[in-house]
C-alpha cells in the first residue's frame, strides 16, 4: 500500500506532526541494531492538539453504531492490505517469531471484526426501556430508556509483548471505537514502526469512510508523554496492559486528577496451576510437556505465562518436576522483547536464586547477546503460605511475597504441598490473579471442587486441564482479574466484553425514541 | 417487635459490642436536644472483628442466589415489622415528615423485593457461554462459562438525607446483598437510632434464615472511623452517597491503597434546567410551579435538586421568574436534617450574595433556630459561559465555577439566556451531573435535540418537560454521572443495574456446570 510508509512522525487527526526536538528509535534486538528513522517524541502542543480534535468528535454525532462497525470492518482490511512489511517491522522490532506474528495479526484483525459483527447483532448496547403508567399510585410512571454512550476520548496505551493485538488497533483501541470513544494511542516505543503502519491504516479507514480526522491519533514518547496525556482534561478513560509498575502509575495520575477517570490497567499476575495427585497418576508425562510449552511459550512473554507450578511433595511431584527440568534444560536460548526485559528477567531470576527458602533447579546464569534460558526453582508450599500469612496477620493490604512476584520471561517456580488441604489454604491466600488452573484426575478427584470454588474468589478466569496461555477472544472470556492482576476486577480487556469498560449509561426519561440521540 | 430497641452499641456480626470509650448522641433538630442513648464509636478491634467475620462468610458458600432472594424479602418484611418506632425515630433524628419518611420506607422495602424478584427472574448475573469446539483450526476452541461473582466484602455509608432508603438497608447495601456481598455499614452520626434499628432489622433476618452472621456488621463513628474501614484489606468495595468532599475524601483513600478499590460516591449536582422559549410560551405558570415544588421538595435536599434554571432574557421569561419568585416568598421555614447543614446552607446563599456577578432576588437573611427559607438569584449564562471557558482556556482539568456549585438545600439560580444558541454553548460546556431537564414546547421545538444530543454527553439521565426529583427505581435508571456527579459515570447507584457495581466475572475453562461454585 502506498500510504503503509513508516516517517517517525506523530499523527495528530490523520496529519504528521513533528513539532518536537528529539526522539528515539526502534531497536533490533536480535541484530543489536537501532533501526530508522527516529520517532519524534509528542509535545504538549501535539497532545493538546490531539486531545482537542478527538473532544470535538466526542460532541459531534457522527460517529453512531453503524459507523463503529464499519469502521472496525476497514480497519481489519486495511491491516491485511499493508501486508509482510508489517510482519517484517514487527519482528525486527520484536524478535517475535513471523510465523507468532501471522497469528497475531489474524487475532487481531478477526478481533475487529468480531466486535463489528457483535455491534450489527446488537450484543452491545442494549437498551433497557420502561413504558410509562400513567395510572400508578400515588405518582404516575414516566417513561424510561436506559441507552449507553461514549465515555468519551481513550487514552490507549500500546504493550509491548502484543505489537499488533494489544497495541494502536489491538483490543483496547477496538473496544474504544466500538463505544463510539475517539482515541489517542501511545505507542510502545519498543515497536514504533510497527505501531505507525497501523495507525495509518486506522487513518486511511477513517477517511475512506469520511469521518472525521479527529477520531484518532498516535503520539510517540515515553513517561512524560503518558503522564500527559493520562491527565488531559479531555481524556475520559485509559486502557493499558503492561507492568504492575508502569499500571499503578497511570492509575495514580488518573485517581488523582481534579476530576478523576477510569483506568483497565491490565497487569499480569503469576497464574498458579495446582496439579492435584490424581492428575499426576493419570498423565505425569504429559503435565511435564504442558507445563514445559505453556511457561517458554513465546519466551514467557505472555501476562497468562504459568509462573507457579503447585505439586504434590511426593514421588510422583518428583518426577513431574524432574521432567520439567530436562525438558527446560533442552530449549535453546532466546531473545526477548526488549534487551531491557532480558535485563530485568534476569535480575527477577537472580533474586530467587539469593533466596534462602527457595531452591534453583535449573537457572543457568546470566544471558549473552540479549538471549534468554529458562529457569525453575522449588520451595516448599509451606514457606509461601507463611509468608502469606504474615502480611495478613500484619494487616497489610498488599499481601506481597517473592514466592508470588511476577517474573516477566520463563521462569517457574514449584511450590511442593504436603497435602490437598495445604493446596486449599493456599489457595484461600491467594492475592488476585488473572488465571489459576487445576489439573485433576479425568473423572475428578477430592479437592478439585472447593479448589475451583476458593479461587473464584480471587481470580478472573480458572481452567480445568489445560493451560492458561493462549486466551480465546469471545463473549465469554474474562480477562482481567482483582488488583493487581488489573485496576478493576470487574472488566475485562479481552473479548466483547471489554467493550463496556467505556460505555456510560444515560437515562432518558419522557423522551420519544425519535429524539434520542 | 421485641428486637426493635436501641442500644447505641456497634453490631459485629450480629452482637452488640462496644469496646470504645467515648460516643455520640443523636440530636433532634425540631427540639433542639441530644436523644438518647450514646453510640460508642468503634474501635480499630471491632472494625477488624467486623471485615474479618465478612471475609470469611465471603469465602464460605452459603450465600447463593437463592439465599440473596430470600434475606432481601425478610430484611423488607423485618423493617415494615418495627412500625412506627422506626418512622417516629428518624423523624426525631432528621426532623422529615412522617408522611414523606414512610413514603420512603415504602421504597426502601420495595427496592430490596424488587432486587430479590430481579434475582428470581434471572435478570442479575446472567451467564454468558461458549460451547466447546474440539474442530477448529489451528486450535481447539475450549468450552468458556463467564458467570458473576461478588468482589467482597463492601463498605457502605448511610447517606444524611435519606435515613432509610440510602442508609443501613438502603440501594447500596441491598445492591451488594443481591451481588452476594457481606456489608459492613458505618451508619450516618445524624440517624444513629434509625440506623440501629434497621440493623436489628438485618440481623434477625439473618438470623432467622440460618445465614452466617458475618454477613453484616455496623459501626458508629466519624471520619476516622470512615477512613479505616475503606483502607481495610478486607474491604474490597465501597457505596457512598453524600457531599463531594467526603466522597472524594473516601475515594481518594481507596484510590490510594496498596491494592486499590472501587468507590462508587454519588455526590450530586446542580441538575440545571434548560426552558425553551416554546415550552416559556405554552405554560409559564405551571413551570413555575413545578419548579419551586421541585426546589423545595424536602427542603430541597435531595441529589436531584433543580439548583440552576436556565431561561430565556426575555420578557416571557422575566414573568417566569417573577412567579417563581412570589411563590418562594410564600414557603414557610423549614428545618433542615442538621443544624450543620441548615449552616452550610446560609453559608452557600451568602457566597452568591458576594458574587458580583449574580444578583439576589428573594435571599431572606440568615436562618433562626435552624430554619432556613429558599432563595433565588439570578445572573447572565454569558457570565456563566465565561467562567467556564476561563477554565477550559486555562486547561483546568475540573471546571470549577461558582455558578454550577452546589448549594444543599432549596437555593435556585436563574441564568438568563440571549439565545437558544447561548443555551446550546453553555450544555457543551457542562460538567457532570446527575440530571438535565429540558422543558420545551409539547410538540417539540428548535434546539430540543440538539440539546438532548449535547447533554447526553455529560448527564446521567435527562428529562423532557418534567423535574429532576423524584428518582424512578427500576432496571431503566441511571442515577449517576461524569465527575463530580459520581466517581465512576460507569455504573449507577439507583435501580437493579446498581448490582452491577459489586459483581465482577470469572471465566470458567473446561470446567462442568455442576462443577461451578
């Protein structure tokens, strides 16, 4: 496509924009290259700017359900149109595999579509309507439609380990334009080229279909421009999915504005998987290889990687973590992301190697050229629980423990049980959670119910026998879970369902259907 | 009833406690006189006893749908059981009308039957499933179960101007029962009796169906009190009503949390009201009617109160105000809930009497014995625009201006508009509010919609050609708004959709039905 081109520069409303000094570049990490050109970071201008346009929008009437779906249909077609120059930047950027990336951008774009089709079906957006009585006693009735709008402009923050589906036209900004929102979209400077392809693709959508410019804009930068933006006036909700860190930050900004707004920070967790003893009778073997794909998975990048691993201390909890081991020793060293997160994988590694109660299995040290091992280390479920039960019998809030932290990368960590009632009270301590899975015995087996029944208490999505990596984009996903898995347990960002976390309710009362807008 | 007395002692779990020293006394704002008993102020120990006993009912499975159902029923049948010593105590305690205080005794009861039929129709937590679909390409897609859950223990607050329908039984705890969430309340030091009592009410409810105790718990006291149930890390949601400075007080602790919580503050507004020449044109007189009744209702202590009217510089519009005017002068002084906010009140009227820019036109001096008489002012909506867009142009995020601040208590101010266009220019500019009122000629007339199109992105609901008081309970309402109307515009605190606020999702993979919790 002749405008799928990559200038470095801001899109403010559809129009480049490189008021600013300087910038940064895309880095390959796999050639330990920077790449051109330089992106321009945003200047307070460009953001006011953008924020602006996408106020005016907000007001306008031109953007209603049908626009919505039209919009998300051509901006899938548009993605497809730029074709292996997309994938190409994206893996340069990346190192993510092409074949991974392929997937993704069908993810993506099916994303796009599917929440198009949910729109024309209806699914989203139903109104609630109360016919007026004008003989109830001792007031009459008025009439009632209950309809949901825009909550108004999105800030969209880009992750780094989802270049195309959780980045400038990933499930966030779907959810957005599905809302009737206009959206302003940091990008993740770890993949701007990949991240201006798409944002041009959103702006040729935009204006094959006349909309106006405003709906959208991409700016480039890093913490400054964020803060910024999260704190404009005319931002009205924030979508993000990365770190604990860089979430809490953009939440505390948005929570302490004047007028605050609604962050999805969507933060990842350590997704416990408990191997109850009859699961480990019936297919040892296979829970080894599971476990082994499902934690080195695209490096581990994912926010549903298994980081913790809950096994019987017996023989048979043995030689499953015995398997693991030598399936984890066999996988070749890879690079990540970023060599920032190689960087930072290692130093979470090297914590648990400096931890008395917790014991390496197999953790090589230090990485070369930016590649990555995996990594696995045992304790006893015991010392986990204690230190559970100390910050609650310390009355903290935040029931932090190494045995819980989040190491972005494959690295795992086995909690040994004594028993299936140790696994339970475990499981009663469990700070939130985006996933947790139960392995059992086919038929089932004592525990697996109060398991899965303590953990709905504490976590967004539980799996029966599988593995929590690879999440299904439906109506009926939830992926989110309760802080810090996400700022808000009660949304979630994968899924149609993810659409509501930027719709508002607006009673009219006494209003004929015609008048509403 | 037997169990109908008051104690002036905290309830935790049921039992009366009160370890504290001190306490505080009702005070009957008709007599002028503290009543009987003191209620002893919780301490840390009974505030801890009270979220630790809900955190475990939270983990415990005995209170499904089922159950949630049957104790809304029995806390409505126990309430109307007390009788008049429950309608004679919150008359002493808030000097309402008895007629009005069992008009809302009527709704609270009404409210908590509606929630539990709500449940029995199967209109709350409804599932959202996806079959399994061994088949598909390139994966297999597993079977997804997304039910609703309760997120916790709740916090809520009784609210100073409804005793009984936004206090102890109120829409914020019927909404977190229906959720299946256990209630801590800490009652409203204004209505400490009223409160008990329907506590009592509460707890032999759940009494009475065998339910655990745990499930409800009341504390006395202040803002220290507030402040540590809502940074308990057991407390996992929060339903206030009241002023915006202790919703915002309330949020911001919550906010700032190690592991943040939702607040759900319903803080009101100014609910102006747009009269469009054609509607000034058909029925001057009855709007003036309907407006001063609307004012006045309960001494216009209501969330909904009409404290701004916007209406046209003309002479048909100076005749309004005149009617509007007379018919104030002729209200007798009422009492407000409390001599503090009969203070608040006359302090409010006294800024608009020093603001150059507004013009008094029936503003009585002072108040006596805590009786306080409407008042009326009047200014140009040109001046009014101003500010606001001093403060957009200063990039301000909260758009502060004294002629949108609320005055609790039947103040009105009159803005007066040069043009349908004016009134337009003004909406555009509106900050959150709860409710807009648009009163225009019956068959419709220019600038209706597009003022109805304009608020809609402000307003949580907007009435044409009725009054703002007055607020339906039913599946159709939005009791809400965009900041500072309310902390989460997403979510209303008023009819079956305010369950919503304290259900969250969990996705269930691969998991049997009979299996599900």
């Amino acid at each position: 496509m002749e405008w799928a081109t990559i200038s470095g520069k801001n899109r403010i409303g559809g129009r480049e924009s490189s008021l600013g000094p300087g910038g940064h570049m895309a880095f390959n990490p796999i050639e330990h290259e920077a790449m051109e050109p330089v992106f321009t970071v945003a200047t307070s201008a460009e953001i006011e700017k953008a924020c602006s346009l996408a106020w005016d929008v907000f007001y306008s009437d031109v953007f209603g359900w049908a626009e919505r779906a039209n919009l998300l249909d051509k901006i899938a077609e548009n993605i497809e149109a730029i074709g292996d120059p997309l994938l190409e930047r994206a893996h340069a950027e990346t190192a993510l595999p092409l074949a991974r990336l392929t997937g993704e951008r069908g993810r993506t774009c099916a994303q796009l579509r599917m929440f198009a089709t949910a729109i024309r079906n209806g699914e989203v957006g139903q109104e609630t309507h109360i016919t007026a009585d004008p003989d109830r006693q001792p007031m009459p009735r008025p009439e009632l439609r209950r309809r949901l709008y825009p909550i108004g402009p999105v800030a969209v923050f880009g992750a780094s380990n989802f270049p195309l589906a959780f980045s400038v036209a990933g499930g966030d900004t779907a959810s957005a334009f599905a809302a009737g929102c206009p959206v302003v979209v940091k990008a993740h400077p770890a993949h701007p080229g990949t991240s201006e392809l798409v944002a041009r693709a959103i702006d040729e959508a935009i204006k094959a279909l006349g909309l106006p410019p405003g709906l959208f804009s991409i700016v480039f930068g890093g913490a400054e421009v964020a803060a910024e933006l999260v704190q404009h006036r005319f931002i009205k909700a924030v979508g993000f999915t990365g770190s604990k860190g860089a979430g809490r930050a953009l939440f505390d900004l948005a929570s302490r504005r004047p007028n605050p707004i609604p962050v999805f920070a969507e933060m990842g967790s350590v997704n416990p998987i408990f191997v109850l003893p009859g699961a480990l009778q019936e297919r040892e073997e296979a829970l080894a290889a599971g476990y082994v794909q499902s934690l080195t998975m695209g490096v581990g990048q994912f926010c549903t990687n298994p980081g913790v691993l809950i096994v019987p201390d017996d023989a048979a909890g043995d030689q499953l973590v015995e398997h693991i081991e030598q399936a984890l020793m066999n996988i070749e060293p890879s690079p990540m992301l970023t060599s920032e997160m190689a960087m930072r994988y290692e130093e979470g590694v090297s914590k648990l190697r400096h931890n008395l109660a917790i014991q390496p299995r197999f953790a090589p040290d230090g990485s070369s050229d930016g590649l990555v091992r995996p990594a696995l280390f045992q304790a006893a479920l015991s010392d986990a629980i204690e230190s559970l039960e100390a910050a609650l019998n310390a009355k903290a809030d935040a029931i932090h423990s190494d045995f819980l932290e989040e190491i972005f990368g494959p690295a795992g960590l086995v909690l040994r049980a004594s028993s299936v009632e140790q696994m339970l009270k475990f499981a009663k301590l469990l700070p939130g959670q985006l996933t947790a899975t139960v392995q059992s015995a086919k038929d089932g087996e004592n525990g697996l119910e109060s398991l899965v029944s303590t953990l709905s208490r504490a976590v967004g999505r539980i799996v029966l026998n599988g593995f929590p990596t690879g999440v299904e984009v439906n109506a009926a996903m939830h992926h989110g879970g309760p802080y810090p898995a996400s700022t808000d347990a009660r949304f979630t960002s994968v899924g149609t369902a993810a659409i509501d976390r930027f719709l508002r309710p607006v009673a009219f009362q006494s209003i004929p259907d015609s008048m509403i807008p």
